[in-house]
C-alpha cells in the first residue's frame, strides 16, 4: 500500500504543536461491552450511601490512623540502572518510532500505535496510580540527557512562579490532538508527532536543565507524577508505604498549576468517553448510525474537551466555595482561605479519575493487549515469529460468556465505586485538617460531596450510554 506524505509544512507544523512524547489515543473503540441499567443503579446508590456515612459518621482520628506512612524497609534508588533503563526505552521508543514507519499501515497491524495506547497510556497510567513509579525508570529522556548534558549547566533557566502551567497547556494540547485529530492513529503519522516532541522534549531538557523541564512543562513526567501520589507504596527516597492516597493528603495543598492539573485529568477523560456517546452526538447534530468520520466532527470536539475542562474547574471552584460558605455562615468556625482549600481538595479529585480511566479502557484492554502480543511475533509483517508469540490469536469469546461478562460489569462498577470511597476519604481528612468541630467539618464538605456524587454517577452513565464512534 503506497503512503501519502504529509505536505512538509503541515508535517513540520504539527511536529512543532505536538505535546505528546509518542503516544496517540486508543483505536477506534470495536470492543464495547455497555454496563447494565442494573449494575449502574446498585453501583451509584453505593455512591451514595458511602458518602453519607463517611463524611457524617467516621471520626478524623481514625482517618490520621489510615493514612499514617510507615517506613519501608528498603527503596529503590539506584542511579546507574535507572539510567540504564531509560537508555533501554529510548532504545525501544525509537524502534517503535521506525516500526511506524516501515511496518504495516494498518493501525491494529502495527505495534507503535498499540504499543503506545494500550500498554502505556492505558496501562501504564493504572500501573503508576496503583502500583510503582515505572515512568521513573523507562522515561525516554532522562538517560540519553545525562550521557549528553550531565553536568553542564543549563542556558536557560525556567521561571519558578511559571510551575506546572506550560504542562497543563501541553496536556490540554495533546488531548486535543487525541481526541479531534483526522487519524491520531496513523502509525506514519504518530512516528512523526512521537519523534518530533521527542526531539522537543530533549532539547528543552538541555537548554533549561532536565529537572525543570520535566517538572514544568514535560506534561506526562507530571502527569504521572500527580497519579502516583495515590500509591500505598512509595519506594523512591527513603520509602514509605500506607493506606492508598497518604502522599497525596501529606503533600496537599498543591501549587495551583499541580490543582488545576488534577480537574484537567478527569474532565479530559471524561469528555473522552462523553464524546463517543449518542446523547452528544445528538448535540452536535450527528446520526450516530451513520457517523461521517472524524474530519466532520473536528471542532465541536475540541471546543467541547475545553469547554468540559472549564466546566469541572468553575464546578469544582463553586463547590470548594459552597463549603466554605457554609462553614462562616453555619457552621459557626473558622474556614481556610479559597486559595488553599481549592489547592488542597483538587488531589482529592484524582482517584475518580483514576477508577473511571480503569473502568472506561478495561475492556479495550482486555482486546487490545492480544493485538500487541500477536503483532509483537512479526512487528514489520516479514514473516516472523519473535518470541514464539505466532500462534497467538486474538479472541474476544470471554465477551460472549455470561460469567465472564458479568465478572467484566462488577469490575468495572467496583473500580468507580472504590474510586468514589477513596475521593470522599481523602476529602474529609483533608477537611480535618482546617476545622475542628464536626458541624462544621460536614459543612466545609457539603459541595464538594454533592460533585463527587454526581460525577460518580456521570461516570457510570458514560459506562452504561450507547456509543456511537
């Protein structure tokens, strides 16, 4: 199959705007297994209840108990291989960036694009969040900058008060890119956007100095950052390990680009799903049974996803607001400055967004995760069998199954659900740490449990909608 290239200009244009290291968004969804009007009436009335009992019954004493670190008996510092690895990724990344290239044209034939969007941007974001801070050792920069730089000083030198905001602005940018691109998944097209920030990235890291690059505008380094402060085990430094979440509430309040960061994450990936559904076809005027293609739909994606974002952050604001109104007027105690209590509730924001990413990809997963190890035997279509994976075949048979699927649907509603109970968690031990009396503990949460709630609930609706794209 001949390919097309892209006309220089818009090629070098789109290199220069792209804000993603080397990943695209999923495939276009052929999984879709929708959660039962059952399933999501038991799951958000669980919501519900937990949050009543939670926020009106549970001491802040027990919560100090719960999210008190204990130390680790060992961590995971070790420069030399951390170096190594990430030598090894940029290694791996590259020959992604040339299986693009030269492999197949075919999306679900080629291993960068499902390498990338199953394994790392579905995978590797649960595995951060739950598990252990992979991106620390496989990030593709860091190794070849200091075989490059370490050492030398940087020319440039980042303003501090900028924090995280050029991170956001490059998060926002790629979620555009992901979810409003013609063909994000274009294996000839991800090589060139992979590769280009790549270059990006690391020419950043040498003029400004590696640290503030990564921590100020290298969106995914911070991204991944801010998930895994959910982590009950933090091996990094001297390591600590508790209830999932104890970093995030010891950390708090977050500088507010890091605030903002949190509302952005979850308002993008729930637009992510939103959008795919029929009820916001319907609001775009599109026939979700004959859906014209991505290039139809271009702008109303991307003014829908930031207006989404503005949307959960005014939201969020309003419902920090509420509380903290509630506390002055009828409560009866003292209530924190809006500056702080908006930038200590947002990390309290992330594990919903944490529970519906999980939920929302599960099955794609599940799917996609065979395409990669097939594709893995024969990455550039030559006739190989790598690994002996060439007799994997791809099977989707456990979504015909009635006990296999019902295991799939209570997975999914428990993911939201415990997402919800860690959220409204972490909330009230923040809380507990502004007011003392319990009225006025209720009070300071009165808003901010009302969006939790229902955004809970959203997220299960999104589960359940038809799709239509």
């Amino acid at each position: 199959m001949k390919r097309r290239p892209l006309p220089p200009f818009f090629a070098a244009a789109l290199i220069a705007l792209w804000p993603a290291p080397l990943w695209a968004h999923a495939s276009e969804q052929g999984f879709v297994l929708l959660l039962p009007t059952g399933a999501y009436t038991v799951a958000g009335t669980l919501a519900v209840v937990f949050s009543l009992v939670l926020v009106t019954v549970l001491s802040p004493r027990v919560l100090a108990v719960l999210f008190r670190a204990r130390r680790l008996s060992f961590s995971l510092n070790w420069p030399a291989g951390q170096m190594a690895i990430s030598i090894l990724g940029t290694v791996v990344f590259l020959a992604l960036v040339y299986i693009g290239l030269q492999g197949p044209t075919d999306p679900q034939n080629n291993l960068l694009p499902l390498t990338l969007w199953t394994v790392w941007w579905v995978g590797l974001f649960v595995v951060q969040g739950l598990v252990a801070d992979v991106w620390r050792w496989i990030n593709p920069w860091t190794g070849v900058h200091q075989l490059l730089a370490g050492g030398s000083a940087p020319l440039l030198r980042l303003p501090e008060r900028w924090g995280a905001w050029p991170a956001v602005a490059v998060f926002l940018m790629f979620q555009g890119f992901i979810l409003a691109d013609v063909a994000p998944n274009d294996p000839d097209r991800l090589a060139l956007f992979a590769l280009g920030y790549w270059v990006f990235t690391l020419a950043g890291m040498i003029l400004c100095g590696s640290e503030r690059w990564l921590a100020q505008v290298e969106c995914f380094t911070v991204l991944f950052a801010l998930i895994g402060r959910l982590r009950p085990v933090q091996a990094g430094g001297q390591g600590r390990y508790g209830f999932a979440g104890w970093r995030a509430v010891v950390e708090a309040p977050l500088h507010p680009s890091h605030a903002v960061f949190c509302l952005v994450i979850l308002a993008s990936g729930s637009f992510d799903g939103l959008h795919e559904t029929f009820w916001w076809l319907a609001q775009i005027g599109i026939n979700p049974l004959a859906f014209p293609g991505r290039s139809a739909v271009v702008m109303p994606t991307l003014v829908g996803l930031y207006a989404a974002n503005a949307a959960l952050i005014t939201v969020f604001a309003l419902a920090v607001w509420v509380g903290l109104v509630a506390v002055r007027r009828w409560g009866g105690g003292q209530a924190p400055g809006f500056g702080v209590a908006f930038n200590s509730f947002a990390i309290a924001i992330l594990p919903i967004a944490l529970g519906y990413h999980f939920a929302h990809y599960f099955v794609t997963f599940l799917v996609q995760i065979q395409y990669v190890a097939a594709t893995l035997a024969d990455p550039l279509a030559r006739g190989w069998n790598l690994f002996g994976l060439g007799a994997v075949r791809v099977t989707t048979g456990f979504l015909n199954t009635q006990d296999t699927v019902r295991v799939i649907w209570i997975t999914q509603a428990a993911a939201v659900v415990a997402s919800h109970i860690l959220s409204v968690l972490m909330t009230h031990h923040l809380a507990a740490g502004f007011v003392q009396k319990n009225r006025d503990l209720i009070a300071l949460q009165i808003g901010l449990s009302l969006l939790m709630i229902a955004y809970t609930i959203f997220g299960l609706w999104l589960l359940a909608s038809p799709r239509g794209v």
